[in-house]
C-alpha cells in the first residue's frame, strides 16, 4: 500500500496550541444538540460543519448557542 505524504502533510496543518501537561491539542470547545442532547468536542472546523451541516448524530438545525468555549 502507497501513503500520499502529501495528504499526511496537510491533516497535520491544523492549528495546535500546547496545553499544561505538555500534550498538543487543536482548539477546542463543546457542542451540545438541542434535539438530542448529545455532547461532542468539536475543533474550529468541525464546529463551521456543524453549523452548515446541522447535528452529525440526528440531522438537527445548530445555532451558535449551542457551542460552549
């Protein structure tokens, strides 16, 4: 099997910031569906879907309101 390392170089282009215990992690925040409740951390990116795209898990319209920091 071929690995493309350009498609592996640009899955790592996602903005990082360091945390306290030394681990890397992508900005992140909670979103929390209106319908069905569900929790799920979510990135920059994921959070634009999300809003286009309405909740991944029961199709459900989102607003910003239901992002939390």
């Amino acid at each position: 099997m071929r690995v493309d390392r350009d498609v592996c170089k640009r899955g790592s282009d996602v903005s990082t910031s360091s945390s306290d215990d030394g681990n890397t992690t992508a900005e992140e925040g909670q979103f929390v569906c209106t319908e069905c409740r569900q929790e799920i951390t979510v990135n920059t990116a994921m959070r634009e879907a999300i809003l286009d795209n309405g909740c991944p898990v029961c199709g459900a319209p989102a607003t910003v309101d239901a992002f939390e920091p």
